[in-house]
C-alpha cells in the first residue's frame, strides 16, 4: 500500500500545482490595480511549488525503488556463494531446517548427499587458483543440471557440496540421485584447453518422516559416510547404525582430547631403529599414545585424525617435538654413546603449513640442548605433494642442521619429478606394506627401484614395519640395513629405555654371526641385544599404530 502511494503522489503534487496556478490567475483579475509584480511572484512560485513537489516525489519514488533492489542484493549475496552462485553454508542448514519440516508434514523421504572432489587439490596446485576456481563453477553446473527441480545445491566450503533431494517417496530415490551425480562426473571436464577427469565421493544420509536429526545433525552424518566412500574408493555409501555409534564415540574423543591436552594425558613412546649391519642402535621415532583415564592407553590412529581435523594437531605435534628433543638430550647426558643416536618426530600438515614452525624447531633444540644433527624430523609423502609451497619451510629446516626424511614412502601420490624438487631431503622410510609382502613381484620390484634411486640421489634407506628374520635377510639382500619394527622392539615409554645397555657398543658384546658369511647381526641376535627380555615365541603384543 505504501508502494502504490508513493506512485500516486507525482499526479497529486502536481494537481495540486495546477490548483495553485489557477488560484493565482483568479488573484491577478481581481486585483488588476494592485502591484501586478507581485501577484506574478507570488503566482509563479505557487506554480514552481507545485512542479517542486512533483520533482521530489519522482526523486523519493526513485530512491525507495533502488533502496529495495539494494535490500533484494544483499539478501540474495547473504545467502548465495559468490564464485558458484549456489546456496551457501548458512543458507544450506537454514532451507534444510525447512525441508526437514516439509517431510515430516507431508511423510515423504528426505536424502542430504555430501559430495568431495577426489582430485581438487592436485588440479588447484599445479594448474593455478583460477584454474581450481572455474573447476568449481563447471562442477557446480553440472550438479544443478544433473539434480531434480525441486533439489537444492550448495556449496558448503573448498571443494565440498551438498545436494538436498526433498519429497521423495523410497530411499532408492535418494540413491538413484546419488548414481546419476556419478554418472554427470564420468564426462571429462574441459579446463583451460584441456580434457581433465574429475571424479567426487558421496555421503548420504536419509531421513524418514519420523527421524528427528536436525540440520546439522544430517549434513554431519553425510559427511561421515563421506569419508567411508572416500576411504572405499566406492562411489557413495550410505550412513548407517554403525557409523552413528562411530560419530558418537568421536564427539567423546573430541571432547576429552581437549581435556587431555591440559591434563598431560598425552605420552610419547621411543620405538628402535636399528642398523643391522653396523651392529649399533641406529635411532628412535617419538610415537605419542595417549593414557585416557578410562579407556586405558589409546593408540594414535584411534585420536591424530580427530586432532587433525579439530586443528588441535599443532599443539600435540608440538608437544611431542619438546618431549622427544629434551629425552634424547637427558640420554645424551647420561651416556656419551647416546650422542650418535638419531631422535625421529613427525611433522603434522598444520605445522608444515605453519610459516612460524622453522622458528619453533630452533627455538625447541636450543631449549632442549640438543644437537641439530640428531634430530630427524619426519614428513609422509602425500603431504608434501599436497602442498609443494611447503618445501620452503623445510629447507628453512634443514639449513638448522636437522635432517628431513620422508615418512611411508611408496604409498602417496609423488612421482619422479616430485622428488626431484625434495632436495632438502635425506632419508627414505619405505612402507610397512611393502615390506609385509617382499615375495610379491610388484613388492619386490618397488623395493629395489627406491633403493636404487635413493643410491642415485645419495639417499638413505630405512625399512619399516619388519616383523621377521626372513623379511631381514631379503631387505638385506636389497642393501636396506636400518630397520624398524615390532621383530627388534616395540614402542616403549622413555623411562623403560637403559642408557647403560641400550647405547653401548656391540661390537664386542654380541658373538659373532651365526652365519660367518652372512653381513652384520641375525635379528635375533640384534633383538636380544636391544631387549634382553623379548621371546620370538610368544605372541606379539597388541598393535597400537
């Protein structure tokens, strides 16, 4: 009603201005013989008035109309991703809360698809942001092209999107949307020129009339089931009994990590490597492990993704660099052998993306007073890759005099040219995987080409994960002598560890091998040599990562 006023109210001034017009013609006839000069200003200015005041009504009418065209803009930006044009967060769990309502009045079925590129990050790395930036909108069109009319897409953050499918009668509809999203992705994308494979992993979480998860509740489980098709390499799987139990236990990890972290609950363990040949202690990796009050010790895979994912991985990886450092200093102290000894500590994602860290190593060995040369800092192969513009920051690291190695190498994404550009880097640790299965052509074939292409770049070699004599006599075999793994010892706390036996020379505290012929230590002998107590008869102790 105020609108149409509004575009009245030119007609009304100016009727009104006609009025004052003709008011003044009647003044000027019955006052001929007054001051006519008058009568003229008075009547123009009526009649200016009057064209005034439609003037400032057009003016008001004008402005009203661009202020609610200004309001209707920021609303929609408000609620729309700038770059793709879709909904965005906010505005995703605010419809979601509507059609989660919808569903319940109207008893129909309701499916929340969390979607993540697979190979985003490789293309936005070495094709250049804008590259990653139109990626995103082709993908965002295609989804829009590819879902029901009724269906709502968002963007929800980076490179992840979620589609809502609303009133749907079965929850084959739900995945029927799911396999046509699959299907739209198998066509190449066109990208600067050139034809790029871009595959997505699906999450899916149902609701049924009668479910009473919220918004948040169902974009959460989507993204769980997320990660299980990821981790699957499955296309899409859907949420279920089982993952609800698993995201219930991880909110209770998330909740007590925090606590842990102000209580030192969290410990670090020292797990051996040992070079077999030189018949000597060759290291230790620092393993953290975590001492819950209730659940007893939690190994690593059980709580880092969690700390990774809540970006609480920086202050333990800091922790565990502190710790590592000042131990492998108060062995320096008490037995001069120890001073040979390498300390391995792995560096998180976080901490490499972290411009300050390099800062935070120097300022920790000068803390600690250990020697730069016996820290070994240890990064996997996928994270580098991941982010190249780290490399940096390592060689900052290395110009400290720390070494750098590269950790689970041959299980990542790198190829030759990648480890080129790994200059800074000195030690190669080849994957347990590879090392479990040495009988395996393949197995067998990787091995000795990573070991030939650390001699080419004056690398060194270390296996992980070895569990048997026979493993030790083949990496042997392949010129691999320092090794880790559960056949030497297990991870142990640094109290448990003896500077008066465990740094000592072996060279004459050992017979000889029991093969003359054979180089360095049997594994027996090196296990019995490092553990006094380990029995290759028992039962291996339970694996905590």
């Amino acid at each position: 009603m105020h609108g149409n006023r509004l575009l009245l109210s030119p007609g009304l001034v100016f009727a009104g201005g006609v009025a004052a017009t003709a008011a003044w013609l009647v003044a000027l006839l019955f006052f001929r013989i007054t001051d006519e000069s008058g009568l003229i200003i008075a009547g123009a200015s009526g009649a200016l008035g009057g064209l005034g005041g439609m003037i400032g009504a057009l003016w008001q009418n004008y402005t009203t109309r661009h202020t609610q065209e200004y309001i209707a803009q920021q609303e929609h930006q408000a609620k729309h991703d700038p770059l793709t044009g879709l909904f965005n967060r906010n505005a995703l769990f605010t419809e979601l809360e509507h059609s989660i309502a919808r569903a319940r009045q109207t008893d129909t079925v309701l499916g929340v698809l969390f979607l993540d590129l697979d190979r985003f990050k490789v293309i936005n790395d070495s094709m250049g942001h804008e590259a990653g930036d139109e990626l995103l909108r082709i993908v965002a069109e295609r989804l829009e092209g590819t879902v029901r009319g009724g269906d709502l897409v968002a963007r929800f953050g980076g490179d992840e999107f979620v589609v809502v499918c609303r009133d749907l009668l079965s929850e084959q509809s739900v995945l029927a949307v799911a396999k046509q999203i699959l299907k739209s992705f198998t066509e190449p994308v066109s990208l600067y020129g050139g034809a790029q494979v871009i595959s997505t992993s699906i999450g899916i979480a149902i609701a049924r009339p009668d479910d009473t998860r919220r918004s948040d509740d169902l974009v959460r489980d989507a993204d769980a089931a997320m990660y299980k098709a990821k981790k699957a390499k499955s296309g899409y799987a859907v949420f279920d009994e089982v993952q609800r139990l698993q995201v219930i236990d991880r909110l209770d990890i998330e909740r007590d990590l925090v606590q842990a972290l102000e209580m030192e609950q969290l410990v670090v363990f020292y797990q051996p490597l040992i070079d077999v040949e030189g018949k000597r202690l060759y290291g230790f990796e620092a393993l953290v492990r975590w001492n819950h009050p209730t659940r007893g010790l939690i190994g690593p895979g059980d709580f880092l993704p969690v700390a990774e994912e809540t970006g609480m991985m920086a202050r333990i990886g800091e922790l565990v660099l502190r710790e590592a450092c000042a131990q492998a200093a108060v062995w320096n102290h008490l037995s001069p052998d120890a001073q040979g000894v390498k300390m391995g500590v792995n560096i998180a994602e976080q901490q490499l993306l972290d411009g300050n860290f390099p800062y935070l190593v120097a300022d920790v060995l000068e803390w600690s007073g250990l020697p730069p040369a016996q820290l070994v800092l240890e990064i996997t192969e996928n994270v580098i890759v991941d982010h190249l513009a780290g490399l940096s920051i390592l060689r900052d690291i290395r110009d400290l005099g720390v070494t750098l190695a590269i950790d689970d190498f041959g299980t990542g994404q790198s190829s030759l040219s990648y480890i080129k550009q790994f200059d800074m880097v000195s030690t190669l640790k080849v994957d347990k995987t590879f090392v479990d299965d040495m009988g395996s052509g393949v197995n067998r074939a990787i091995i000795e080409a990573v070991v030939a292409m650390a001699r080419a770049l004056d690398l060194q070699v270390v296996a992980e994960g070895v569990e048997s004599e026979h493993q030790v006599k083949e990496l042997l075999d392949f010129g691999v002598h320092i090794m880790q793994g559960y056949l030497f010892n297990r991870p142990v706390a640094g109290d448990a560890i003896d500077p008066t036996s465990w740094f000592i020379s072996r060279d004459h505290s050992i017979a000889a091998p029991i093969d003359p012929g054979a180089p360095g230590l049997s594994s027996t002998q090196v296990s019995r040599a490092f553990t006094g107590t380990l029995d290759h008869t028992r039962a291996r102790p339970k694996r905590l990562g």
